[in-house]
C-alpha cells in the first residue's frame, strides 16, 4: 500500500511531465489564438454543483463522484469535470458584466471512480474551454475549430470529428416521449439501471454500455428528426460554419453525450489509436447550465479534452519524442580543497541564467566526470591547484573532448559566446 499509488492514478516521472508541459503550451497558445484567457478553479466544490448542473441522473452523479463531508459537516466533491466549476465561477465573479462573450480555457485535474483501464483513470486531466454569452451557432464553430487546430499543431490532422445536434428543452420533450413509447416496448431486455432511467431521464439509456441495451439502442428514434425549426437552422448554420472555415466532420445521430447540461449541438473527437475508451474530445452547447445554476440566462458552448488520452495517441503516432535537455556546466574540482571556489563559481553561473551543477556524492574526480557526460551536460569546468593559482579554468567540451583554458572572470562570457551562439 504504502509504496503503490492508489487505483486509477499514476505519476508523471520527468521525462512524462516534459511531454505534458509541451502539450499544455501548445494548448494555451491556441486558445490565445482565438482570445481565450486561462481560469483556475478549486479541486473541489459543493456537490450541489455538480447535482445540479451535470444532472442527478447521469452516470457521474449517479456512481463516479468522490463525495465526503468536510469536518463542519458540508458535502464536498472533487471535480469530476471542468464546465460546471468555470460555470459557477462565471456567475460568483460577474464576469457576465465583462463585455461578452467570455471565453475562458483551463487546464485541470478531475477525478471519477471509474473502472480504471487503458485511456480511463480515476484522477485524469482535461484541456477545457467554455464561451460564454453568444447564441451564435459560430461559437459552437469556434470551439470545434479551436480543438482541431489544437490538434493538428501537435500533429494530428487524421482525427474525426463526430457532430450531432440534441435540440432545446422544447424539442427534447417530444423526443423523450418518442424514445419513451419505443423503450417501453423493449423494456424487458433492458438492464436495471435502464429500467429506473426510463422514468426519470430516457436520454440516459442512450449512452448505456450495457450489451443488451446497446443491442435495442441501434433501431430507436433519432432526436435529429425531433428538432424544432430553431434548432434544425442552428444546426445547419453549424454545418455550413465548420465548411467555411475548412473543418472536416460527419453527423453522427448516435453522440449524446453523458452530461445533461447540453443544449443543441454536441460533438465529439475520436481517434483509433484509443481502442474502447475512443473520444478524446467531448463538448457542446449548453445554453441553460448558467441559469440553472443561478445565473443570468447565458447561452455558452466549450469542450473537455483528456490530457492522457491525447499523450496515448502522440505516443502510438511517435509525435511527442522530447529530447532531455542538456546542462550547460558541471564544476568538477580534484578534491575537496576546491569546492568552495567551485560552489562559488556554481552559484555566479546559476544566477547568471546558466545551467550547472556540481557533485554532493563525494565522487572522484574520475567519477564526476562520468556522472558529467550521463546528465548530460555540454561543457566541464575543471577546477583544481593549477586553476585556482592562475585563475584560469579548464573548460572541457564534453561533445567533441576538446579542452580549453578560460579566465575564471571571464567564465560567462565565453559561455554566452559559445551556447548562445549554439555552438
Ligand atoms: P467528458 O466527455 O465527460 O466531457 O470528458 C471530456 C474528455 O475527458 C473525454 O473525452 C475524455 O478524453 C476525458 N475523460 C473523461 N473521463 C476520463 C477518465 N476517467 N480517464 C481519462 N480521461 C477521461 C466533459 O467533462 C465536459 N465538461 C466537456 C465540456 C466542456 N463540455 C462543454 N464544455
């Protein structure tokens, strides 16, 4: 116990965290691209929050939530996803006052207890965006093209964009009653937790793994043929949006997604590099969350994207091979009477902006020079009788094995002169 994280979560060694900090940097300079500014929310919220706004009959209120009572005895959830926590941000800090719409990105952990397999964790990470404010199906544009363009700049321009429109409140009504009546004839096939959200939320059923369920699923209505005259031009006008602006995708009528806080179009990424847990991109338009919430009526559309989901992919495509990066001085000193000039000049270099690092092993000098090309590092400074009485140190390029003699004084100088010419 003591020496293994617990189930479904995982350390990022260093060379894993240098793929993730290149990923998240082309993350948020693509949302600056498209005027989107970072927000930070807390790990954890009220549980009303996400019973409220993601929807009491959903798999994540239902099963997935880490709940506890803090010690005053309030209910606490860790967030199991991004849009909810930013949503009731929007509305504590007035941002709706802010000149709309406000388009915000966030980078996060979130945690589900999920059965924990390939591409499925119980604390993973999302790139997220939510835009608040327009109705406009060119919102829902934006954010769509905002991720493929994300994509594409990591290298990934073969993944497909799934769309689906699962109209308003108004709309929805006459398709949960159709789905209802067509249910209810199947409703002895259906797996009990089907059975309980056939009264409740009917939509839910559509996004049962159950195998029995999945079977039925594949002959029942299509809420596309449900949608209100608003909805359906929205929708078009979302189509024709994503053309225009040279974005590839296919309707897809089976995306529903598993949230019930969405509205009008919804949308998913997929790529086959991911086996069963497939989507690596989830979003949509969700024009009632803020209201629901408390808030001002705020039409609002954003997506989640799981971090290690995409690291999975970049690393079957060996898109996210990232070089260790060098050190630019190891001090290495004959023996212990030249460390304190050797920790002297380590400090003058590191405060300088140079890379260095000397060895607290007790090592000979042999041995520190060993250690020195493992790092790797690109030059030693070697540091012994001879330098410290003419002041001049032997510098070693530990590429080439070429020597040198520099004036201690001058140690910066001629380092500035060779690594930032990139010699
Ligand atoms: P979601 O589809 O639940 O949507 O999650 C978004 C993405 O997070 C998924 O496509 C997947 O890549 C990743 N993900 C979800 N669960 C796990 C897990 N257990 N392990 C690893 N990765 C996972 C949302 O969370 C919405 N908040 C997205 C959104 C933002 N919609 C509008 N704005």
């Amino acid at each position: 116990m003591l020496t293994k994280a617990p189930r479904g979560t995982r350390d990022l060694l260093p060379e894993e965290c240098a793929k993730w900090l290149y990923i998240e940097n082309v993350f948020r300079e693509t949302c600056t691209l498209f005027g989107y500014q970072e927000i930070r929310t807390p790990t954890f919220e009220h549980t009303e929050l996400f019973q409220r706004g993601i929807g009491e009959t959903t798999d994540i209120v239902e099963k997935e939530m880490y709940t506890f009572e803090d010690k005053s005895g309030r209910s606490i959830t860790l967030k199991p996803e991004g849009t909810a926590p930013v949503a009731r941000a929007y509305i504590e800090h007035k941002l709706y006052n802010n000149p709309l719409p406000v388009k915000l990105f966030y980078i996060t952990p979130c945690f589900r207890y999920e059965r924990p397999q390939a591409g499925r964790y119980r604390e993973f990470h999302q790139f997220g965006i939510e835009a608040f404010g327009s109705p406009s199906p060119l919102i829902d544009v934006e954010v769509i093209a905002l991720a493929v363009l994300f994509f594409e700049k990591l290298g990934l321009s073969q993944l497909e964009v799934h769309i689906n429109s699962i109209g308003c409140k108004a709309c929805r009504e006459d398709y949960k009653k159709a789905l209802k009546d067509f249910l209810f004839k199947k409703k002895d096939f259906l797996c009990d937790t089907c059975l309980l959200r056939l009264e409740r939320n009917p939509l839910r059923i559509l996004d049962c793994k159950n195998p029995n369920c999945q079977k039925i699923l594949e002959d029942v209505p299509k809420i596309v043929d449900y949608l209100c005259d608003d909805c359906r031009r929205h929708f078009a006008e979302v189509e024709k949006g994503l053309t225009t602006v040279g974005v590839k995708y296919q309707v897809n009528p089976g995306i529903v997604r598993g949230l019930d806080y969405y509205t009008k179009t919804v949308f998913e990424i997929i790529s086959e590099e991911l086996g069963a847990q497939s989507t690596v991109c989830g979003g949509g338009r969700y024009d009632n969350l803020i209201e629901e919430c408390g808030g001002p009526h705020t039409p609002a559309a954003g997506f989640g994207i799981g971090i290690e989901r995409l690291v999975l992919i970049l690393e079957a495509k060996g898109l996210i091979e990232i070089p260790s990066k060098e050190m630019d001085v190891f001090i290495a000193v004959m023996d212990e009477n030249y460390r304190e000039y050797g920790l002297q000049l380590l400090y003058r270099l590191r405060k300088t902006g140079f890379s260095a690092e000397m060895d607290n092993m007790g090592r000979s000098l042999k041995a520190q020079m060993k250690y020195a090309s493992k790092i790797p590092v690109k030059y030693a400074f070697i540091i012994g009788e001879d330098e410290v009485k003419s002041g001049k140190i032997t510098v070693k390029d530990l590429a080439t094995g070429e020597q040198d003699k520099v004036s201690c004084d001058e140690a910066e100088i001629y380092l500035k002169n060779k690594i930032r010419k990139g010699c």
